[in-house]
C-alpha cells in the first residue's frame, strides 16, 4: 500500500490508534486526568507498548498538532490561496478542531504555559500522511511547515502589511489568546478569529 512495509503501515496505524483513543477517552474525561494505561487499552496495545511510540503522554497532543499542520498542507495542496485568504483559512481551519475537542486544545495551550512541551507539531511520518490521506500523494513527501511559517510565508505576499514578523506575533497572540477566551467564557472560537484578524491585517485583509 502507498509503496509502505507493513512494519512501517503498523507503527503508523497504531499512531493513529492512540490519536483516535484520546480523542474518544477525552471526550468524557480531561486529559490531564487520564492514564496512559487507559489510551494504551483503548487502542489495542499495552501500556510499555505505548512508549514505543511516544515517550509521553502529552507528546499525543503533538501529534495532534502534526496533523494538524499535515491537513492544512492538504488543503493548500487541493485549493492554493495567497495572502489574506490562505490566512483566514488557517485560522478557521484551527476554529473547526476547537469546536470538535474544545477541552483538548484549551489543555495543550495550557501544557504550553507548564511545561516544557514545543508549539509545534510531532513531524508526521510518510506511512502516517498516507493513513490519514491515502488520495494525496503529493503530501507524503518534504517537510511540512509549521503554522508561524505558513502565517509568515502569506503575510509577505501582503504588499500593505509592512512589518510582517510584527504582524505575526499579533496573529501568533490571537491564535492562542482567542482559544483561551473561547474556552474560559464560551464564546465561539470562529466569530472571535474573525473579528481578531479583521482587527490586525487591517482593511487588506478583508474578503471580498
């Protein structure tokens, strides 16, 4: 399948498994309450076998975070936009993973903040890109950028915005604060996005 072993189509898929375990374990229990012995059970393996692939729990939300990233690269693959446009994107994009598992992703900004866990995504595997997108081969391959170098890379096709890495610290502080917001006095994550963007890239940034 997609040129894999079945040893690297196997890690992969238990990859997958685990990711899928804590989305369905956390939609009725906070993370942070969680054992790895429940996600290990939940996808099939034992507990030592879950350190075979992540050597926390919280490294879970990392992957997350790679596919994440991985579906965007998916998007921009299937419907290319510049500037504004591919911006807005990125950020509804997030919105719809709020909206889907609001606890999860308020808890890795908090993990953020606690502990020694990076902003950006696990890398995602090739056999992993071909289990969650088996049509599109053109993303198995190259490295997959992470959401400041995506925002960054769109706000320098944005003639009018004149201090891009300025810029990207307001989007980078609304990326992260409007999830908080959203999650502390429930409010919807897409409607705050949107009014936060037209705030900061301005009247350029407006869709038409």
């Amino acid at each position: 399948m997609g040129g894999f072993g079945r040893r690297e189509l196997n890690k992969a898929q238990t990859r997958v498994d685990l990711l899928n375990a804590v989305y369905k374990l956390t939609a009725n229990t906070r993370f942070d309450e969680l054992k790895v012995k429940q996600i290990a059970a939940e996808a099939g393996i034992t507990e030592m076998t879950f350190f075979n692939y992540f050597a926390k729990k919280e490294d879970v939300l990392r992957y997350m975070m790679g596919v994440w990233a991985l579906e965007l690269m998916v998007l921009q693959h299937e419907q290319p936009l510049t500037g504004a446009a591919a911006i807005r994107r990125l950020f509804q994009h997030t919105a719809e993973y709020v909206q889907k598992r609001p606890r999860l992703m308020a808890h890795f900004v908090a993990l953020l903040l606690i502990r020694d866990l990076p902003p950006q995504g696990d890398a995602i595997e090739p056999a992993d890109r071909f289990l969650w997108h088996p049509d599109i081969p053109a993303v198995l391959n190259g490295e997959i950028p992470s959401g400041n170098e995506i925002l960054l890379r769109h706000l320098r096709e944005m003639p009018a915005v004149a201090d891009p890495m300025q810029t990207l610290m307001h989007l980078a502080s609304c990326f992260y604060g409007d999830m908080v917001l959203a999650h502390t006095a429930d409010l919807p994550i897409d409607e705050l996005y949107a009014s936060s963007l037209d705030r900061i890239l301005g009247p350029q940034g407006k869709q038409s």
